[in-house]
C-alpha cells in the first residue's frame, strides 16, 4: 500500500438521503411528453413547498412523462431515473 494516500473518513448518511419508495418507479420511462422550461429545486414532499427533505435540482430541458394532472396548478411527473416528483405545471412544456 502507499504511505502517501490518505483515504477520507467513512460516512453513514442520513435516513433523509435515500428516496422514498414511493417517490421511484420501478421501469423509468424512455418517452417523454414535457420537458423543464426553467430549473427546479424539488423536494419528495407530497406537496409543493411541504417540510419533507430537500431533493435537488432538476436542470432546464430535464425532460419528463406526465403521470397525474390536478387540473390546478401541479402535476405529478416521472423522469428518465425513475423518480416520481410533483412540480408546478407552468413550467413545463409539452414535446
């Protein structure tokens, strides 16, 4: 082994660091119907703007399917790695 390599400390991550089951799906899909038009910081709440840990961020031209459509202003949508998040309709547009 070589003296000079420093390996970092081992971390667990928290619980908050996994997505829920409920947040994946299982076969991602491969076709798409909308895509971002704008960069979205996400959360895996049950609703926009809930307490639930902070996600990430969806890039603009992130492209999605439309899964469930309130008919209001949010919409549930599936990505290309399988995640299932909801997001503010108007900013998507449609392929």
């Amino acid at each position: 082994m070589d003296e000079d390599v420093e390996r970092s400390e081992a971390q667990v991550l928290p619980g908050t660091s996994l997505i829920s089951a409920k947040n994946v799906i299982a076969t991602p899909h491969n076709q798409f119907t909308h895509e971002l038009i704008r960069s979205l910081q996400f959360n895996y709440g049950d609703e926009i703007g809930s307490a639930k840990p902070f996600g990430g961020v969806l890039e603009t031209a992130t492209k999605f399917v439309l899964i469930v459509d309130d008919g209001e202003r949010h919409c549930w949508v599936a990505g290309d790695r399988g995640f299932y998040v909801q997001v503010e309709y108007e900013i998507l547009r449609k392929l």
